[in-house]
C-alpha cells in the first residue's frame, strides 16, 4: 500500500489546516489508518486513528481540536486540525495497518507567528 500525504504547511497560532492521505488501493481493505507526528529530538508519536467501522482514539493533547475520518469511496484520510498551536510543529506521517504497516512519507506542520 503506498500513502501519500499532503495539506502542510505554515499557520499562525489559532489556525486550522486539513491534512489528507490518500491510499493507493481500497480503504476498505485497511483496518486502521491514522496520523502520527514527529517533533525534532522527539519520537514519533500518535496522533488519532480511525478504524474501518469509524470507531476513533486521539491522543490527550489533540482532543477537542483535531477530528480525523475516512472516506472509503475515495480511498483517503484526512485530518482536521483546529486551534493549533506551536507545540502541534512536526511532521506529520499517515499510516496504514491491514497484515503489516505501512507509512506514507511526511507532511511539515508548523505553528508559528
């Protein structure tokens, strides 16, 4: 499965972006998809997930701000984001779990005045 994300980029403290990953096959096909985030000398850290019934989870840091859903007849996930603020700058990976897991390539998400 190949992901490709996109929809980074700067904004100002307060904003909001949408990011969004496309799956190269059926999203059916994919049990659990989501968004993890890398801050530099960080490791990578959960975002939200999204699993093929709808059923979500988001880290504590991200609840209330961020919504993340799929749309199964376009084969993408998107990841709304709301109030952000600096601490939400990093980069930002979608995956993939079917038998495996899979990682598209990052999206920069910074936060900054």
């Amino acid at each position: 499965v190949q992901l490709q994300a996109s929809g980074g980029g700067l904004v100002q403290p307060g904003g909001s972006l949408t990011l969004s990953c496309a799956a190269s096959r059926s999203t059916l096909s994919l049990n659990v998809m989501g968004w993890y985030r890398q801050a530099p000398g960080k490791q990578r850290e959960l975002v939200a997930t999204i699993t093929r019934s709808g059923t979500t989870n988001y880290a504590d840091s991200v609840k209330g701000r961020f919504t993340i859903s799929r749309d199964n007849t376009r084969n993408t996930v998107s990841l709304q984001m709301n109030s952000l603020q600096p601490e939400d700058t990093a980069v930002y990976f979608c995956n993939a779990i079917t038998f495996k897991s899979y990682w598209g390539q990052g999206t920069q998400v910074t936060v900054s005045s």
